[in-house]
C-alpha cells in the first residue's frame, strides 16, 4: 500500500503503475525539490536510494529502486516525484 506521502508526491502515471503492479527494480525519475539541494540534501537522496545523475537548480534526474520510493517521498526536500517516459525513434 502506498502513503499519502507517496501519493501526493507522484506523478498520476507512477501512481497508477505502482498501484497496478507494473513497476519493478529500478527506475528513472525526475525529482522536483523546493530549492537546490545542500551537500547534506544530496546525501540524504543516496542514503534513501536515490542514484543521482545530474541536477540542475532544483530539478534531479536519478534512479531509484521502486522498492524505495516511499524514502524518497518522505525527504522534505522533495516536492514531486515524476517517472521518466520512454523516448522513440521516429
């Protein structure tokens, strides 16, 4: 079951995927935070799962194990939590 935390936080698309059971191991998100993160914020995301790849003012690119996203949620810093889409090939 999902927190309130997870659930606000999440965009509707990884809501309804993790609810439906369709997401499994690590995935990619973007993360919204309120401002960019301190040094000790950035650690907080590791130390939650969070594998981050690049940051840009308060926008994180990272993966993270699906089974983690709840920790993810709960950091304050976080504002929302958006899975990434796959791109085609035109």
């Amino acid at each position: 079951m999902m927190s309130e935390t997870l659930q606000k936080k999440i965009d509707a698309r990884g809501r309804r995927q993790l609810v439906q059971g369709m997401l499994t191991g690590q995935v990619e998100v973007l993360i919204r935070t309120e401002v960019p993160p301190s040094s000790q914020q950035q650690r907080d995301l590791l130390a939650s799962g969070c594998i981050v790849r690049s940051i840009v003012g308060n926008v994180l690119s990272a993966v993270v194990d699906v089974a983690r996203l709840e920790e993810v949620a709960q950091l304050p810093i976080v504002r929302k939590i958006e899975l990434s889409r796959p791109m085609f090939q035109e």
